[in-house]
C-alpha cells in the first residue's frame, strides 16, 4: 500500500481528476495549500505599497492506493498537470503502513478498495 501526496495548481485540478478517473482512480482528498519552491513567489503592488507575495496558491492531493495503482496514477497526474513550466508541482509517493475502514473494520488493502 502507497500514499501518493501531490501538489499541483489550482487551475489543473479538473484536468488532474479527469486524468486520474480514466486511469481507474476514483478516491482522493484535495485540500487547498500554500507553498513555494522554485518560483519564489512574486511583487504585486496593492494601493501604492509593494508587497512581495511567497506563498503561492497550490492543491494539495492524497491518494491512498494498491500497488498495482501507483505507476497508474502518478502517469495520471503527470499527464493532467504538466504545463513545462516551472510550478507544475511535486508527487511524493510513501509507503502506507496501515488503512483501516471505520464503516466496516476492514483493514489493509480490502479497506482502500
């Protein structure tokens, strides 16, 4: 069992779910995010006054899966959020020790489904 953590842009999130729904993946939370990497932010002026602006707008994916799934969907998110510009995000992929299913108590991979 895996955890796939990936952070992408807003604007991808529907290209990235429509990616990931063809692949077979239909499961994941999305939270919205701030964050920083090589695009060290930007200025913006706001009434007269520069204000440098680092914590940029991301979208936070966590995608628990089989095995079998995980090549699957880290090609689906690439494929969906990839622009070639830099920004476009990251995947983390870590392994999952336990899942557990509250509704039923199933446990491990009968509990991801």
């Amino acid at each position: 069992m895996r955890l796939i953590i990936a952070y992408i842009q807003p604007e991808k999130l529907s290209d990235v779910k429509q990616s990931l729904y063809a692949a077979g993946v239909y499961k994941l939370s999305v939270t919205n995010a701030l964050g920083c990497g090589q695009q060290m932010g930007y200025h913006e002026t706001y009434r007269g006054v520069d204000i440098e602006v680092n914590l940029l707008k991301k979208v936070r994916l966590e995608i628990a899966l089989n095995e079998a799934f995980v090549q699957p969907t880290i090609d689906a998110i690439i494929a969906g959020a990839r622009t070639g510009k830099i920004g476009d995000g990251k995947i983390l992929v870590l392994p999952l020790e336990r899942c557990v299913r509250i509704r039923t108590g199933e446990e491990g991979s009968a509990a991801i489904g």
